[in-house]
C-alpha cells in the first residue's frame, strides 16, 4: 500500500525509505534538503495560485454586478465562480498537506543535524564530503543484499564496486567477509541488519 493523499511522501515514507536508504546522516540530511526545497517551492506556488483565483473570483463579481453585463458574460462569470470554489476545495487540502510535510522533513533535519560530520561545512562543500563514504556504505549494502539473495553479485554492480577508491581495501574484504559469513550460516538472511540510519529518532 502506498498511500499519501496530497503529499508527496508520507511521514513513514519521509523517515524509512528516504532518510532509510542513506547510510550517513549527511548524505540523509542532504536528501531531506532537496525535498525541502521542492516542498517549499510548491507551497510558494500555492499561495500564489490561491490570489490568482480570488482575483478571477473577484472579477467574476465585478461582471455580475455590473448593470450591463450580457447573459454570456454572466453565465461566464458564474462559471468562473463554482470553478474557483471547486478547485479551493482541494487547493487547501494540497496546501495543508505540503505544509505538514515541509514541518516533518525540518524536524527529521534537525535530528540528523547532530549527528552530521561535516555540518561545519557549506551544503555544497558537506554533499560532496560525504559521498566517499556514502557510496562505500551503499555498495556494501549491494553487495550483501546480491549474495544473500542471488549467491553472486551481478557483473553491472561488481564493475561500479571496482571504480569506488576504497575497493581494494574495504570493499574486497567485507564480500569476502560476508561470503564467509553465508558459508557458515544456513540461514543467511540472518545477516541483513536494519540501516543504522532508521535508528535516529526511535
């Protein structure tokens, strides 16, 4: 089930599978960054939709006040009326909605915040810090999932593992470690632990 009336992503979704699927809390807090922008943006839209249709709400009153507005016009003008009413009804719920939203994704910030290593650092400088590790983290991850459910990893994710720096040195190590580790374990799907970044906030 994926349900999220209005909202880009639910609350659950926002803290498990965006701030879940990092494996460190920059790279999470980075993350949550671009859909606080976006966020922000469509609730900047929104208010500026919500003068457009009182303005069109407006002048539609105007033309039926007047004295000499012609029964099209009129007709028109009602039109315009029942139109912006209509569309209010799910422009407040959109615009409720995103403000919730923008109010989970500063709260899930401001916990990672804490746990950031390079918050000292501007957003561009800390993104680009971060993803070393990062991608590390995630291509162990790859790995583990590939070979506690296929037995192997696929050619396409073994190659991008080998262009990562730290292939050698840690990469090579923990699959070993890992193959070992489903060679001694008949239950290897025992291994898989929860991403430590679900840990923030429980």
């Amino acid at each position: 089930m994926n349900s999220k009336p209005h909202r880009t992503n639910s609350d659950f979704q926002l803290k498990y599978f965006l701030v879940g699927s990092c494996h460190t809390a920059d790279a999470a807090w980075t993350l949550l960054y671009g859909q606080k922008i976006d966020i922000e943006g469509k609730i900047r839209f929104a208010k500026v939709a919500e003068l457009r249709r009182d303005a069109k709400r407006l002048a539609a009153l105007e033309i039926l006040s007047s004295e000499n507005t012609t029964d099209s016009a009129r007709m028109n003008a009602e039109a315009d009326i029942h139109e912006v009413e209509s569309e209010k009804i799910v422009s407040d719920l959109n615009l409720k909605a995103a403000i919730d939203e923008l109010e989970c994704i500063n709260t899930l910030m401001a916990e990672l915040d804490p746990h950031r290593k390079y918050a000292h650092l501007s957003l561009f400088e800390a993104n680009e810090a971060c993803q070393r590790e990062e991608w590390l983290e995630e291509l162990k991850t790859r790995a583990e999932n590939f070979l506690v459910s296929q037995g192997a990893i696929p050619c396409d994710q073994l190659s991008t593992m080998r262009t990562h720096p730290d292939f050698e040195t840690m990469l090579v190590p923990f699959i070993q470690e890992t193959v070992l580790k489903i060679q001694t374990n008949e239950k290897g799907i025992g291994l898989l632990k929860q991403n430590k970044m679900l840990l923030i906030g429980e």
